[in-house]
DNA sequence: ACGGGTTTGTGAAGCCGTGCACAAATCGCG
DNA sequence: CGCGATTTGTGCACGGCTTCACAAACCCGT
C-alpha cells in the first residue's frame, strides 16, 4: 500500500530501508499458516477465498486474516476475496520463498536421519544442501543423494552450498559449540531440536523446538482438567462429540 | 497475589477450580523452560538460585521470571533466591509431573521412528506406551520393548496402557482421522506434527509442530536482513562478536 | 445504470504481556 | 542487636495484539 518509490537518486547513505515498514511479529508467524492453508485452497480448484474462508483453513478469526494480510499492501478484492495465486505469490515473496533456500542439517543422529528423509522440504521452499556430524564414523554415509561431511569442514560446505539455515539435531551437550561454529561460517539463522537455551551474537536468529515442552505444555492443561481421580484411574473423560469450527 | 482474575472467557460459575485461580497462558508455557533450566542447576550443585541466575539460564528477563513465579504461590526467600529443590517440585505439580504421562506415538514412519528412538522423554517425565500404525506390514514390528499395534485397537491400547496424550506422527492426509479416533478412544491432548489445522472438539488440547513453518519464519527474518546480495554470494555478513549477556 | 448483497480494509476499544522501579523482607556480620 | 547488602514480590505504565463494528468498494442481475 504505502509502496516505497525506488529512490532513482539512491537513499543518501547507509540506511538501507526495506520495502515493508515494519511487520508484525505475530502475523509474521501467522503468514507460513495461511501459505499452508492456500496451497491447499488451490489444490482444491478455487482461485478466490474470502478472508472468512481463509480463516477457517488456517484456524484463525477472518478480522485476524484481514488485517494480516493488509500489512503486507494487499491486493484484496471488496465483494470478492483474495485472488489465491496472487496472494500465494505475495506471501511467498515477503517470506523470502522465491528463492530456494539451502539448509544444513548437523548431526546425522536418530532425529537427522528423519528430518532427511522428510519429503516436506521441497514442496515448502526448501532443500537440504549439507549434512554434517562430527563422528568419522558417520562421515561419509550417503542418505539419499548427500554424503555426511564433517564439521570441520563447516565453512566451506556452508559457502559451496550457500547455506542459509542451519539445524541443530545434535545431542544437547554439542549444540552449543555447533551453534558457534554455524556462526562462525557466516549462518545467521538457526533451527535448534536440542532442550537447550543457545547464546549467539546480535543479529543471529534462533528458533527452538523442543518436544518434551510440548508436552509438558499439554500435561498441565491436562492435569487441569483431569482433577477427580488422583490415583490415575482410567477414567474416561469424553468430551462433548460436538465439533469445533467448519 | 491475592488479585483475582475477573472471569472472562471462562464459565461463569459451578466448577469448582483448585487451588491455582487462573495461570496465565503466556507463563505456562515457560514454566517447562524454567524446569529444564533448574534440573540444570541442580545437576551443577547448586541449592538456590536466584530470579537473574534462573533468567540466565532459561534466557528470559528476571522480572518476567519474578512474576511467573510469584503466579504460583512461589515460595521465595528475600536476600536469598529458591531453593532449586523446591522450585523443580512446586513447578512439576503445576505441570502434572508428579505423575509419569503416558503418550502414543502413531504413525511410525521416519519421524515416528526417530521419536521412539528419543531419549528425552523418561528424563523428563514422559514415556512412550504404545506404538501404533495403520499400516498392517508395520503392524507387530518391534522398537525397544514396545511392539507396533494396529489402530483399530486403539481404544484397548489406550484404556491399557492409560494413554494420557495422542503423538501424531502420519502423513497429512491421515492426521484428521487419526485425531478423531484419538478423541473417540479419550484422549483430551494430542502432538501434531503433520501440517495441517486439526477439528477436535471442545476440551480436547492441540499443539501443532510444523517444521516448514518454524524454516518458513526463519527465512522471512534471513530475507528481511539479507537484502543488498541480490545474487546469493557467500558474503559473510558478520555479526558483533559480541555474546549476547548472559 | 442502479440497487442489493457481499466482502475488504480499518478505526477504536479492550486485553494481555512485558519491563521498570521500588518497597518489603531476609540474611550475614560486626 | 542493628545495619547494610541482597533479592523477592508487585504496582504501574507502556506497547502490541486481538476483536468488534462499520463505512467504503466492488460485482451482478435486472
């Protein structure tokens, strides 16, 4: 909307402004949803979606997916919805999706195994460019069409590969150092699995993942709710069969 | 402490609410990062810790700690800190940790298996009690001492083993139904990690793990910050050695 | 062309969470 | 026994997020 001009003369010096003034957090984390939730729209044949339809594929209220959607300058029709392929490209745009973007998995344990053989990278903008461990024993195993390269080599798989992103499966006792050395090869952006809090400088993004929170998240709503057998009988506690939402 | 909470989405009256009088959604969900924090303390021997020691570690501001914990009728000592003994068991019964949950992991495909293979839940108060797929070549196949049974059996499995939370691990286009049979068997919380939005009803708890949205946010900073290397060189754009405090 | 029905975009209000700053409480030590 | 150092618990203000409600904008059938 408040679509910037390209200064023809050039920002005088050093502040390089991006396009957008500034999102929100909370509706930056909303956005990869409602990409979800349109890629699917799309797959069902519908090229328009309201902001009421969008709302329920994404489990969201529709105001919340409107004024979303306006902070990104969009191009909603009044009476109509939203165009899904334009909207598709928009989201995908300010997420920084139009490229692809490599990651590098480290630590080739129980978890990396997984995450590698998780098909659901490439059809969301990913690919994994690097896998790496720092057992010998493991360099030099072949998943898929990757070879497990060892850490030490970091900088240089990191370059090769224009890593972008890197993700921590290690065991909780390595991450740390792991960390370190991701930022040491220039990644500012990190994806941790391990149960542990990592320090990294000013300008490095991290997001952990942590199952066992999740679950203690669950078990006090739990426990919450479940007072009235204190020796864990096998009560069952059926809901109402009413469901929720569309 | 005494302040009470004015009733808003909750019922109005007629259930009889224990001891907590309403814990603040944003609190409980850092009550495990605290947990894991003090477990840490513990194991390096120390007694008390004090609010900004705790703050350190769970990489929170010690005010923010302060009241999470004032939430819970804490029992700190002025001049001194908490005891870290204390603390661990006040915030495990907040949590409902006391008792050992039982979860079901279903779907054992890679991220089931890796998930199985894990560590971490014993020592953090949770332990696999059924493995289950629907596939019936996975069907009795064995992983540690659990062997892999039928969804069709789900109810038995649940009631026998008192499975308390629902880990769903399949692919997307079986997570809904996995869900509803799920809630049909009681189980009120369940793990998501297809991508997709699930239907429950009223009562029962979902928390959704989604890989491709936790990279998807990453990348939107990555793209946000990344801006003046059109064609992705290898620039190193590197932060402040600077380690952010501690 | 025009009116009715539909949907977006947004101002305004309320709620929740965060962080500061400080009084109250406790300990250790002389 | 009293004083200073330390740390908790919390009132308060601020900012961000969510939700409501409604005017403006748009399409379509007549």
């Amino acid at each position: 909307m408040s679509q910037f001009p390209r200064g023809s003369t050039g920002p005088p010096d050093g502040v390089v402004v991006p396009d957008l003034p500034e999102l929100p957090e909370a509706t930056v984390s909303r956005l990869p949803e409602y990409l979800r939730a349109l890629h699917q729209i799309a797959q069902a044949g519908q090229d328009t979606v309201s902001s009421e339809a969008l709302a329920a594929a994404a489990g969201v209220k529709s105001a919340k997916v409107r004024k979303d959607l306006s902070q990104l300058g969009s191009y909603g029709t009044r009476g109509v919805g939203y165009e899904v392929a334009v909207l598709i490209e928009q989201i995908e745009q300010v997420l920084g999706l139009t490229q692809r973007r490599n990651v590098a998995l480290i630590g080739v344990g129980n978890l990396g195994h997984a995450l590698a053989g998780y098909g659901g990278f490439g059809s969301r903008g990913f690919r994994i460019g690097a896998l790496v461990d720092a057992d010998p024993a493991r360099v030099g195993e072949r998943l898929g069409d990757l070879v497990v390269t060892h850490i030490d080599e970091l900088p240089a798989t990191v370059a090769a590969e224009q890593i972008a992103i890197g993700v921590i499966t290690t065991p909780v006792v390595a991450a740390q150092a792991v960390a370190d050395r991701l930022v040491a090869a220039g990644v500012t952006s990190i994806l941790n699995f391990a149960p542990c809090v990592l320090s990294v400088p000013d300008g490095v993004d991290v997001r952990n993942v942590d199952l066992a929170i999740e679950l203690q998240i669950l078990s006090f709503h739990e426990h919450r709710r479940g007072r009235g057998d204190p020796d864990g009988a096998a009560a069952v506690r059926r809901a109402a069969p009413k469901v929720v939402g569309p």
